[in-house]
C-alpha cells in the first residue's frame, strides 16, 4: 500500500514562486516514475511533470521552462518548484504514481492572485 502526501501549496501572487513536496510512505518507490497532476476549476485533470526512476523528466507544455520536477529517493519524496506562476497556475496539485494501480495524494491547493 502506498501513501502520498502533499504539502507547500498556498496563495502566490502572480510572478512568484512555491515549491511543493510529496512525501511518499508505505512503499520504496525507487524504481517508479512520478507525477505531478493539477486541476483547475471546472477542468480535467492534467499531468503537469513527470520524472523517472532514473531521473529523466518530461513537463506539459505549459509548464515548461517555469516548473522543475526533482526526487529524492533516499527519501521516498518529489518536488515540482515553481517559478514564475501565473493565474492558470491556480489548481489543486496531486502527486501520482502507478503501480498495480492509480495511487492519489489528497493534494494542495495553489492559488495565484494578486
């Protein structure tokens, strides 16, 4: 059984900056890949990062160049920094990893807004 949580959401103002932490328990995760999933208001969720076992990562489009998703495998967490946010930034952020199945953290809010 695997346990996801998130942490570090908050209210930013547009330009600004947050990072986020996903702490993982129940299960070492070394050799899975992990992601960062946001949804906004009235919209699907989206995947915003991806990164690895091996440290590889991939980002949406919209995120690119703004967001940096890292790991820390000694202790089971992922990050997603966040630079330069704007207010389509403003979702609940969800950590996910898959395994024999889906596994969701609760998630953090982020809300950008002068």
């Amino acid at each position: 059984q695997v346990q996801l949580v998130e942490s570090g959401g908050g209210l930013v103002q547009p330009g600004g900056s947050l990072r986020l932490s996903c702490a993982a328990s129940g299960s070492i995760l070394i050799m899975n890949t992990m992601d960062w999933y946001r949804q906004a208001p009235g919209k699907e969720r989206e995947l915003v990062a991806s990164i690895t076992s091996g440290g590889y990562s991939n980002y949406a489009d919209s995120v690119k160049g703004r967001f940096t998703i890292s790991r820390d495998n000694a202790k089971n967490m992922v990050y997603l920094e966040m630079n330069s946010l704007n207010s389509e930034d403003t979702a609940v952020y969800y950590c996910h990893v898959l395994r024999t199945r889906n596994y969701w953290g609760k998630g953090t809010l982020v809300t950008v807004s002068s």
